[in-house]
C-alpha cells in the first residue's frame, strides 16, 4: 500500500492483531493506539457487538444484491439522530460523494464546486485541487483528469465574504465541507459561520453538502444532528462498522424527490448515475447497525468527550509546562497540537502546525514507548476503547518528548 509509506516516512510496522485500544505488529511489540486508523477503528479493536453481529451475516449471506432489514433499520436510525429522513449506501466516503456530487448536478444543472481550503474529500477528481496563492485552483495531486481543477473553487473558511463571491456567479452546484475541517489539523467553524453558509447556498440556488465522515464520531448525530444544521445532504463512513467497508450519504424529503425520479437507469431516459455492486452488503448493513444500536449510544458519545478532553487537557498542561505558547485542539474525541498562540479560522492557518519533521520524530518517540501516534494532518484520538490511564500514559510520554527537543 504505497499511500500509507507516505503517513510514516520510515519502515513500515506491519501489524498483526489489535485489541480495544491497541494493536500488536509482527515483532511482538503492543501499542496503544492514538492514530485509531484515521478515525475508522473509533470503537476499538473487535468489539463483540461488531464481531457478532458480522460473524451472523457472514454465514447468514453476507450480500443478495438486495436490500436487508438491517439497511432499513440504520436509515432509520440515523434520520432519527441526525435529521435527514432518506439514505443510500456505498463503500467509501468518497463513492458517496462521488454520487453527492452527480445528484447536484443534475437537480442544479450547474457544474461546479465549492470547497474550503485545508479540505480532504476522499480520492474523487474534483475534489483533489487546492487553491493558489492568488486564489485559483490547480490539481493538487497527480493523474486526476485533465480540466478536474477548473469546476472547483476553494475558498477560505470561516470567510462568507469569499462564498457569497463566488456563489453569486450562478454556476456553483454545490457546497461541500466538514463542519469542522478534521484533515489539516483541527478548525472550527466560527460562531455564525455555518448558519451564514446555509444562508448563502439557499440564496443562489447551490446545494450543501457535510461531509462528516470523520466528524460523525464527534457528537451522538454527528455534528448536523448536535449542532442541528440544516443542509441538503450529508456523508457519513469509517468508523461505522470498526473496519468493514461501509459509507452512506443522507439527503433532504426534496434531494430524495429529485433522485428516484432519476435513479432509473434502465428504462426510459437514463438516470444518475450511482451504485456499485457490494454498495449497501448484508454484511456491511449488519456492521452499522450493531455500531448505531450497541456502540455508538449517547454514553458512548459521553466517554469520547470526557476522554478527549482529558487528552486536550494534558497537551495544554505539558505545553504550559515547557513555557511554549502553543494551544491543544479540542473537539469530542479530537485533541491535537496546534503550534501557535492562537486557534486556526483558515486551513492554511491550519496547515502551519502540520511540520513533518515534528510529527516523524515524535511517531518514533512515542512509538519506542508504546504509543502509536496520530497521522500528521489529525489527533492525537481517544477511541471508545481507551482508558484514562492509556491518555494519561500518552500525554506524560509526549511532556517527555517536549522536555528532550526543547532541552
Ligand atoms: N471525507 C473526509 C472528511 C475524510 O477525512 C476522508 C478520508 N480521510 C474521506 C472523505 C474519504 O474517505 P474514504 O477514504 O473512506 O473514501
């Protein structure tokens, strides 16, 4: 998996079990996980409600190639927690925003899209660009299709001056982001900001768009159900089945009118095009509904919080400590080291935290003690599976690291 050299830069561990908060490698060595796999693994290794509830549709069928009563039930669910009645299901976030995408073209019959610098929206072309310094896209990655960066603007969050400019052009189908950018770091949306979002995307006729494959494990709901954000659409992936392939994306009683009149794709003219042939598995549907019933409970939410801000807590003591004037980022289970005085309002505020040789030194400090640190751009995490002791072994560990590269 050559993408993943890129998130360690040194040889790689391979590993070879995990269990609730850790994991072991082929060497024997155990290391208790901050990293949570990018916010896929948030319940933990082998849970036994994922496990059995797995192990049951595996034998039972694990796919028909047609909907189960599991797939009814997580729909269910989830428009009950986060407020968006109808739901379809692919295998990645970036499938379903692949699909996301086509249906606002077609309801909008415009081509373009908005998202914020510091973004990450999966592998989907469009989505891979990033802004100029003189506030142009260009493709930020190689192989995407020629023409992909010219029908995407990026903009700075927090900035409505810079979505009303933008938007009041006509052409923009859609407004994609996180509510909280979770890929460059941690940035919060400032008090009004969404709400003013919203209100724009309405104004010119563009459709929004959460994506909150990360930021679901923030709050019961995700961050649209506890923040209560209107929108069109929301992306919903990882962490849901603890590792079985599984994503979906929600849509407003309108967006969902707009799409069954087009899902056909057979008969009559050709509907939008969405699907794929394990998209909504027995096997992934059972996985999400044990998540949803048995693992994802507002306790559950309850003790991510608490534990994440034990884990924000210890960073801004061990900062204190060193006289650095830096802050920690806080967001449910989400801490982080923001290495400035002040918090992030823009991803490229964002971005000047993410130095690669601070986080390489420090994934093999913590790593030689145990600790398997969080990829450069995210946490450090608190799972479901962890203790108080396993964040307090992290954050004591880190205060060591701190004491030996300040001297
Ligand atoms: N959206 C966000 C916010 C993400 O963080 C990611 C992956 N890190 C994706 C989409 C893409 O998810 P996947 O890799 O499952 O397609």
């Amino acid at each position: 998996m050559s993408w993943m050299t890129g998130l360690y830069r040194f040889p790689p561990i391979f590993a070879a079990g995990g269990y609730r908060a850790s994991f072991f490698d082929v060497d024997g060595n155990r290391y208790i996980d901050f990293n949570v796999a990018d916010l896929s693994m948030t319940m933990g290794y082998g849970p036994a409600a994922i496990v059995e509830a797995v192990a049951r549709a595996v034998q039972g069928g694990a796919h028909f190639l047609l909907p189960t009563e599991d797939a009814v039930v997580v729909a269910e669910n989830l428009a009950l927690r986060v407020g968006i009645p109808h739901w379809q299901f692919t295998l990645s976030a970036s499938g379903a925003i692949a699909e996301v995408m086509r249906i606002a073209r077609v309801m909008t019959g415009r081509q373009k899209l908005l998202v914020f610098e510091g973004h990450y929206h999966g592998h989907v072309d469009e989505t891979l660009v990033a802004r100029t310094p003189s506030g142009g896209s260009i493709a930020d990655l190689m192989g995407t299709a020629a023409g992909s960066a010219d029908n995407t603007i990026v903009v700075p969050f927090n900035d409505l001056d810079a979505v009303e400019a933008s938007l009041s052009g006509g052409g923009v189908a859609l407004v994609l982001t996180e509510p909280a950018l979770t890929n460059c770091t941690l940035v919060k949306p400032e008090p009004g900001f969404l709400t003013g979002l919203r209100e724009l995307t309405e104004k010119h006729g563009t459709l929004l768009c959460y994506d909150e494959a990360h930021t679901f494990q923030f709050a019961y709901g995700g961050l649209v159900g506890e923040w209560r954000l209107a929108t069109d659409f929301v992306v919903l992936g990882k962490g849901f089945g603890s590792g079985i392939s599984f994503a979906l994306y929600g849509m407003s009683d309108a967006v969902a009118a707009e799409f069954v009149r087009h899902s056909d794709i057979d008969i009559g003219p050709k509907g939008i095009a969405t699907g794929g042939t394990i998209y909504g598995s027995a096997v992934a549907a059972a996985a999400a509904r044990a998540s949803l019933e048995r693992m994802l409970t507002r306790d559950a939410y309850a003790r991510l919080a608490t534990l994440g801000d034990r884990l924000a807590d210890g960073l801004e003591r061990i900062f204190h400590d060193r006289g650095l004037p830096w802050r920690a980022h806080r967001l449910g289970p989400r801490a982080g080291f923001c290495l400035m005085p002040e918090l992030p309002k823009t991803g490229a505020q964002a971005c000047c935290s993410i130095i690669p040789e601070f986080i390489d030194t420090r994934r093999v400090y913590m790593a030689n003690r145990g600790l398997w640190d969080a990829v450069a751009s995210a946490g450090p995490q608190a799972s479901l599976a962890h203790a108080a002791d396993d964040i307090d072994r992290y954050v004591a560990s880190a205060g060591d690291f701190l004491a030996e590269i300040t001297g």
